[in-house]
C-alpha cells in the first residue's frame, strides 16, 4: 500500500508517518509529501485545462496521482505564502475529479471526538474518512485487528482501498449503464431509504423504481456544475469513474446501511434476528459465544440466508457483510423462521459501537443515533481516554 500524508506541519506530518508506518509494517509505503503545494497547483491546472479545452489529461504525474490512501490536514493555513486558503476538503475534492488517486482521509475538519454518537457521518464531505488526527494510528482504521476501541463505522482502509479502486475499474466501462446494477441491487432493495438518500442519487426521481435508471454520467452531472461535468465526462473515464465510485460508496455508507433500514450488516442482523443464525439454545444463553462472534458474525448465518439477501458488491465496497432487508423479509425461508421462533432465553446481550462486539447491556451506555428512525437506539462500551460527543446523545438513553 501507498499512503501519503499531506499537512503544512512537518512536524505533525512525520508523526503521522511513524504512526502508520508502524502498524501498517514492512511492504508499505508511508510517506509525507514534502512540497505539496506544486502538486495542488497541478490539479487546479487540470481543472483550468478541463474547463477551457472541454477536457483533460495527465501529463506529468504528482504524488496525488500515485497513492493508495491520502491523509490530508483539514486547515492547510501554512501551505500557501501568498495568503490563499487551502483546506484539506478542497484538496479532497481536487484529488477525487483530477488525479488517479484513491482514498482520501480528511483530519481534523468536525468536531475532536473519537466516536460520533449521530452515527451520521458527513455526507456532504468529500473525502472518503473524516476523522480527528488522534484517531490516524488506531489500528482498527487499517487493518482488522482484536484491538479494543473498533468503532463500527470504520472498514480497514488496507483491504478497503483495493475494493474501491477494482470497483472504479468497474464503472469506467459502464458509464452510460444504471448504477444500480454495477452494484446488483434492486430498486426495492432501496426500501426505506431517507428523502436525503434519495435525492442524493437523484434529484429529479420520483419513485424507485426510477432510480433503477440512473448512470454514472447522469450522477457527475448532478454532482458537478455543467462545465465541470461536461469536462470530466469528456476526459478518459477512469476519471469520472473513480469519482462516482467514491461517492457512491460514501453514500451506501453514511446514508443507506448507517440506519440500518434498506441494508443491515451481519452484526446488527444477529442483534434483531437471531433466528437466522445456527446457534443453538446453549450458545445463545452464553455470554463467551457471543462475544467471540466479533468478525465472525458472517460465519454464524444459516447458508440459505446469506444466499437470499446477502449483497457481494456492496459488502466489498464497505469492508464488511451486509444484506438487504428487503431480500430478508421476502425469502420464504427466513419468514418461515421468524413465524416458527419462540424467541427463547438469551444472553443479555448488546452490540457496542465503538468496540464492534456484543457486550453484556449492564455494562453498555446507550445513547440515540442521529438518523431519527426506529434504529436509532444504539449502545457503547464507553472507553476510557476516548472522546464521545455529542454527548447529549446520551441523554436519552436510560
């Protein structure tokens, strides 16, 4: 893996670096960008290019052209002598329509949390993580690991970026085909789904079914201004095609599995299903196999679950399993089981968030997400040293 860190701090910058350096071990490349500011003044060329020549390509590569994941500093107040604001969000932006790079992980722009109790995540952000610098060397961000604080939230950047970039190649022969079917899903598989989500893949949709019809194309021309978009269409494709898979992922992400009402991972699944698993009465009243699912929730699932709902595509892209509620609950074989469940004794058991692990609920703290629906009512372990907030989002817990 490449990654390259971008602040105006090289202090910061290094300490970064030996960050994950150190978790990421031999066979990685982490680097900081020693002069960024040429390398940004490329890519608003590009842009200057695209916008004047109808499209563009790249000539002389930066490093914002060769890198795995990018780690940006939000407030770039030092990168620019002249004065000019550069922030790590225009960066982001930037790199996502006018250069062959790959994930970017914007620092320090909301709030200096660790665990964001809304849940929500920043749609409108157009980098792929927004995340405190203190959270940067955690492992749990890079790789899968049995390390204590794992927010839920999170997919390991290490396997992720490959995903991205292979479904990127994807769309990029598929520009003018729905978007739906890159992803195999179905319009119903969208049950549920908020007005912002819908609207997000299309403006102008009425119904689903409509957004069945959606290309990549007509996303960049809802995302962008027309020039910019006629542009970007007109350059070759991996271009346009990276940018759509990125925000496509985004918004599967922060928009439609967060809620956990069109999607649901596996983990969250067990929690209100428990009858889809093979587990037998003794392992559900015991705490030690509950929590020794972490990861493995998967693994628990009866086959003819996984193959009525589980969605391939879209577990790729977000780093972990995820189904389609809708799948679930017209398969004739998981109704048959919830209808004939006598819901027997359980452990007293909850997910926690931040740990992504099933804990016992008297040693949770429960707090309400942010997306105002019937699933908001979620838990954490509440670690100490780790900042929770909006802490007001505990009030309405018990």
């Amino acid at each position: 893996m490449i990654v390259r860190i971008c602040d105006d701090d090289p202090d910061s910058a290094e300490t970064w670096v030996n960050e994950i350096a150190g978790l990421l071990g031999e066979g990685h490349s982490v680097e900081r960008i020693a002069d960024p500011l040429p390398a940004i003044q490329v890519l608003v060329d590009r842009k200057k290019t695209a916008q004047d020549a109808g499209s563009f390509e790249i000539g002389e590569p930066t490093p914002f052209d060769d890198f795995d994941v990018l780690v940006v500093d939000y407030d770039l107040i030092h990168i620019d002598e002249g004065g000019n604001r550069t922030t790590g969000e225009g960066v982001a932006r930037l790199v996502k329509a006018y250069s062959r790079g790959n994930l970017v992980v914007v620092l320090n722009q909301f709030s200096k949390i660790d665990f964001d109790l809304t849940m929500t995540g920043h749609l409108e952000s157009w980098a792929d993580v927004n995340i405190d610098s203190r959270s940067v060397g955690e492992t749990s961000l890079w790789k899968s690991s049995d390390t204590q604080f794992a927010p839920s939230y999170w997919a390991p950047l290490l396997s992720l970026a490959d995903e991205r970039k292979a479904f990127a190649e994807k769309l990029a022969g598929q520009m003018d085909q729905p978007i739906l079917a890159a992803l195999d899903l179905r319009a119903e598989d969208l049950t549920g789904i908020s007005d912002q989500a819908f609207a997000f893949l299309s403006e102008s949709a009425k119904a689903l079914d409509q957004l069945e019809a959606v290309t990549p194309a007509e996303f960049v021309r809802q995302m962008l201004a027309k020039k910019d978009a006629d542009a970007l269409l007109a350059s070759p494709p991996e271009f346009a095609a990276r940018l759509v898979a990125s925000r496509i992922a985004h918004w599967l992400d922060r928009s439609v599995w967060r809620p956990l009402d069109a999607l649901i991972d596996a983990a969250h699944l067990i929690e209100r299903r428990p009858y889809l698993t093979t587990a037998d009465a003794d392992q559900m009243l015991d705490l030690g196999w509950w929590g020794s699912l972490r990861d493995g929730e998967l693994g628990v699932l009866r086959g003819e679950v996984k193959s009525a709902a589980l969605l391939d595509q879209i577990s790729r892209l977000l780093g972990k399993p995820v189904f389609s509620s809708a799948r679930l609950d017209a398969d004739a074989f998981s109704t048959e089981l919830a209808s004939s469940y006598d819901y027997p004794p359980t452990a007293d058991v909850v997910f926690a968030e931040d740990t992504s692990r099933f804990v016992e609920r008297s040693t949770a703290k429960e707090f309400r997400a942010g997306f105002g629906n019937f699933n908001d009512r979620r838990f954490v372990e509440y670690l100490q040293g780790k900042d929770y907030g909006p802490v007001r989002r505990f009030a309405f817990g018990d």
